[in-house]
C-alpha cells in the first residue's frame, strides 16, 4: 500500500470506479474540489487531469498526508 486509503478496494475495482463515475466528467479545464481527502487516493489520479484540484479534510494530519501523496 503506498497510498493511504488504498486498503478500502482492490486496485482493479477502484480504477474501474475512476472511470465509471470520475474521469467522464473533467477537463484539463476543469476546477474541482475533494472533501474529505483522506490520504489523497484520489486527488493523487485526479492531479494533472484538472486545471485546479482543492483538498479538503477536517483533519490536519490528513491534509497532510495528502501533501505527501501529491507531492511524491
């Protein structure tokens, strides 16, 4: 797991989510916001595919763990 939040589904399954219910419906131009980022699973695949992604979380230290996640 190098992804926090990664335990909740198999990747096969999630990416199938992703392209289900995510990526039909952004641009390169689009602004987006998450709330409840968790450890950025994902932000991380939505980051370079928007033109502005926001984060939001309730807790610090997940916001955190998203920086990591976005920046690594």
């Amino acid at each position: 797991m190098s992804v926090l939040g990664e335990e909740w589904s198999d990747a096969i399954s999630f990416e199938r989510c992703m392209c289900d219910f995510l990526y039909p419906y952004v641009t390169q131009a689009s602004v987006v916001a998450e709330i409840g980022v968790g450890g950025g699973r994902v932000a991380k695949r939505m980051f370079g595919k928007v033109k502005s992604l926001t984060c939001f979380d309730i807790s610090l230290e997940m916001l955190k763990k998203a920086k990591v996640t976005l920046e690594g």
